[in-house]
C-alpha cells in the first residue's frame, strides 16, 4: 500500500517509542482565537492527560510542557464525523477503509470523533454489533456506533432496547431504499418509530423511494443507458422528496423526532423547511459531496472517474449545491456528514457492464473540514462559530440527556474548548491552503472525488485524546489509542413529546353516543 509509509513505520512500531511520538502529556496551545460554538476569544489552551486544564489568556507553564505557537489560527474542538461507513460489507464487496485507515485519514483532516453505522448479521443486531466491535478495536480516534435497522420482530426489538440501555447506541437508520438488502416498508418503518420513541432513540431515514428506485433502473436498462449516470438518472430528486416527505409524515404521526441522513436535494430539504416550519422535530443532514459537489462528473467518458462519483441519493445537478449550502447556513439544515463509504477504482469496475452493480459511495472524512471552511466559511456564508457548529458542537447538542444529573455526560465532553473538555483540538490556519488529490490523501483509496480541489485555511494541527496526532504534515497514531463514546437516550428533541401526547388525547372527546335505531 502505497499509503501506509505516511503512517509512522508502515504497518510495524506503531507504539509511542518507534514512531517518536511525543511522551509528554502536557501541551500549551499559546496565543490562538479560541472558537466556541457560541464564543470565541484569544487565549491560551493548557492540556494534561487528555484533557483540557485550562483556557485562559497568558498561561505560565514549566519546561516540561509541550508549547505550540497558535498565533494568529483558529483554535477549535476537533471535527465529528456523523456519518461514516468503515469496513462496512456493501454489495458484494467492502469499504476499503477499515477503522485505522478511515480514521487516520479523518486525523489529517481534522475530524477527532466519528459515528459509524452498524450492520446487523442476518437481522440480528447483537451480531453486527460484536462484528463492529471487533473491527473498532484497530481504532485510532475515538467513535460512537448508530445501528440500522433491517427487518423487525419481537426479537429486533428487544435488542433496539438493550443497545439503548446497555451499548450506548441512541439511534436507528431505516432505509427506504435498496430494495432486496437493507430496505425497509411503510409498516417495518412504523413499528421502528415506535420503538425509538419509546426508547429515547432518535430514528434516522435515507428517504429514496427504493420500489420507484427499481422501476428506474429497469427503465434505464431498457433504453440501453448501463453507465454511471444510468445510475443518477434512475433516482431523480423526486424520489427522495417523495421519501423524506413519507418519513417526516410518519414520524409526525408517530409524534417523534427524526434525523434525515445524507440530504442531497431542493427537493428533500424543502420537506425538512416545512417540517420544521410547522414545528416538528426534524434534522437534516447535509454531507460534503452534495455541498460542494454536482453530477457532472458521472457523464465522463473514463469509466473510473465517473463511477467514483456514485452514491446514494445521488450526486445532484448543479444548483441543488448551491440550495443547501444556503440551507445550512440558515439553520434549515444542521450538521453536516460525509457518508465516507469508499470503494477503489477496482471495485467500482464490478458495474463496468451495469450501474447497478457499481459500489455505491465516495470519500469524505478527510476533506470534510477543509471543505466546509472553504465553501462556508472563506465565501462568507456562516460565521467561525458556526463552523464549529456544524462540524462539531451540533452532534453533542442531540445527545444530550434530559436527565440534567447526566447532562454533561457528552456534551460538553467533546465538541467544545472549555476547562474539563477531552483535549480534541485543532488549530487552522486561515491564511495558509489546502490542495486535495488521490497521491498524498491518507485514505486506501486510489480516487478522490475532490480531485485537484484547492482551497483557503488548513488544519495544521490535529490533536486527539490530549496526544498530536497530526502536525508538519505528519500523522502519528496509533492502533488500539482510540475510544468507544457511549451515547445516552432522550436528547433535547424528546422534550415534551410526553405533554404534546397527553394534550392530544386529552382533546380527543369520548366516542360519540349513537343509538341504535337509526335505519
Ligand atoms: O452511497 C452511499 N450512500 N453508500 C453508503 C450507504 C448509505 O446509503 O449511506
Ligand atoms: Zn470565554
Ligand atoms: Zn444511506
Ligand atoms: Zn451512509
């Protein structure tokens, strides 16, 4: 792997004494604009053992600590990641970034936590979790697990109760497309509603119509069209409208929040606007590549660079981009993703004949941060506190428990830079630039949908769990350093849900009184 020598030691010594990594556990970030979601000001960051000691301007520290200069960056709560798929089995092949190499390359770019989708092993969830965990235990920075939802009986809902109350899961992903594998109906969906209200889980939709999905793909065998825009053109944005729509309709019906993933269209955001217009609860995801992204690239004439582009919902044409990144910045939609989900160019080429057989899925998790800065924050459209926001502090604003003596069980744990915080920092320079290309990514795969994208303000310096992981360009972790972040049930969403259920009922009358004689 061509790769692997950016890593300390290539594959051998990645302990702290054969990479060089720094022994010491005290670090003095001097002189940086620290950045809160809600404030910002100049000031020092004293770090010890993984945690953030203090914050305050001019701190004093011994010889043994140590310092890094931060004049003049943006010092800011390490990037999460909400939606990744790290060696996740997917049709017919596997993601080529596992748990070490994904999360390497999200340290290089920033991103200090992830949460990756759990797979049940034959419907059974208490398999896919045992599977994932073994696969974490690669890890390098630390990470949470949602969990997807395949079929549902008495026995998967037994199990959506135990990885609540005993595994640390708080959410469900219900897929209404890929018909024949994951996808779920109308009445599955319902019954996994309600389950997760009743647990305080947070329910998650990829709304695409997969029967109406089907009916397009074999539209387009017909007409003869078996490239990758094949696969574009069988899923048009109508059909993730339809879906988002169905779900938030359901959800509303179900009286419980839910969280759109991976929102690639007009289309599914104005159902989201209107949704939360009227006051449901509901929070939609946009991820990198719909940001910044169009569907240009999968009319190309190269095969692997069209197909690299392939994932679902698709990659839209250009202005639905331009639509969501207003929708972010106008709180429309909230935190943004990346569905990391890679394939190389060879396992791409398994639908070189048919689009239906092409992997579905792009990279992310290293670009996400550079990205958004860039598209977000140097063209004006959110403010420095809203980056952190929307790469970071949001996730940890819908894990919260309601429950105020666990209150603080996550947040502000992560997702912030205040005394007490796991020391997940980053210092970016604004005034330094990024330049994005497959040859010196961190990520296994030989593509890049970013290809030759450069951009204003960098991330210098990453570090993890109080360690630098990630500085001069160099990436320095370790297998196994990286921690499992368990997420507690009944974030703010749940709140009031129980009143807005009583004052329902209560305003229901008693059944009408008819009598029986009416011929
Ligand atoms: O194309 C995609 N998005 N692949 C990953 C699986 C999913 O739907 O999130
Ligand atoms: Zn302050
Ligand atoms: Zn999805
Ligand atoms: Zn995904």
């Amino acid at each position: 792997n061509s790769q692997s020598n950016q890593f300390c030691e290539a594959g051998i010594g990645y302990g702290e004494v054969g990479c060089g990594l720094s022994s010491s556990t005290k670090l003095l970030i001097k002189g940086g604009t620290v950045v809160n979601a809600h404030h910002q000001e100049v000031a020092d960051v004293y770090v010890e053992d993984g945690i953030i000691v203090a914050v305050k301007p001019d701190l004093k520290v011994t010889d043994d600590v140590k310092v890094i200069d931060a004049t003049g960056k943006f010092v800011m709560p390490g990037g999460i990641d909400p939606h990744t798929h790290l060696a996740m089995e997917f049709m017919g092949t596997e993601t080529i970034d596992d748990f070490f190499s994904g999360q390497a390359a999200a340290l290089a770019g920033g991103t200090t936590m992830h949460i990756d989708f759990v797979i049940p092993v034959n419907g059974s969830l208490i398999a896919g979790l045992e599977s994932y965990e073994e696969k974490a235990k690669k890890s390098c920075m630390d990470y949470g697990f949602h969990m997807a939802i395949t079929k549902f009986d008495d026995s998967v809902s037994r199990d959506m109760e135990i990885m609540v109350k005993e595994k640390g899961i708080n959410s469900f992903k219900f897929f209404l497309a890929y018909k024949g594998s994951l996808m779920v109906n109308d009445e599955l969906l319902l019954e996994g509603l309600k389950q997760c209200k009743s647990l305080g889980a947070l329910a998650m939709v990829h709304a695409e119509n997969g029967d109406a999905v089907f009916e397009g793909q074999k539209r387009m065998i017909q007409l003869g069209i078996t490239g990758p825009e094949g696969h574009a053109l069988s899923r048009p944005p109508l059909l993730e409208g339809e879906a988002t729509a169905r779900a938030i309709r359901l959800a509303g019906f179900v009286n419980t929040p839910l969280y759109v993933v991976h929102v690639m269209s007009i289309d599914a955001m104005e159902e989201i606007a209107k949704a939360r217009k009227s006051g449901q609860r509901v929070v939609g995801e946009p991820v990198v590549s719909g940001l910044v992204l169009d569907d240009s690239g999968l009319w190309d004439s190269d095969f692997a660079t069209a197909s690299k582009f392939v994932m679902s919902p698709p990659i839209r044409a250009a202005g639905h981009n331009k639509v969501l990144q207003g929708a972010l910045s106008n709180g429309v939609l909230q935190l943004v993703g990346t569905d990391h989900c890679v394939f190389n160019s060879t396992q791409k080429a398994f639908g070189i004949d048919d689009f239906r057989k092409i992997p579905n899925g792009v990279n992310g998790i290293e670009e996400r941060m550079h990205l958004v800065w860039d598209t977000m924050v140097e063209s004006g459209q959110i403010s420095v506190n809203d980056f952190v926001r929307v790469t970071s502090t949001e996730w940890y604003a819908l894990t919260v428990i309601l429950c105020y003596a666990r209150i603080f069980n996550i947040y502000p744990r992560k997702g912030a830079i205040i005394t007490g915080s796991d020391a997940d920092i980053i210092i970016l320079n604004p005034n330094s630039s990024f330049e994005i290309n497959a040859q010196s990514h961190h990520s296994r795969t030989d593509t890049n949908v970013y290809e030759g994208r450069r951009g204003k303000g960098k991330v210098e310096v990453t570090i993890a769990g109080g360690r630098v992981v990630w500085e001069n360009n160099e990436l320095k972790v370790v297998p196994g350093s990286g921690k499992y972040i368990e997420m507690p049930p009944f974030n703010y969403l749940f709140s009031g849900i129980d009143k807005a259920d009583a004052s329902y009922l209560s305003s229901l009358n008693a059944p009408v009184k008819r009598s029986k004689s009416t011929t």
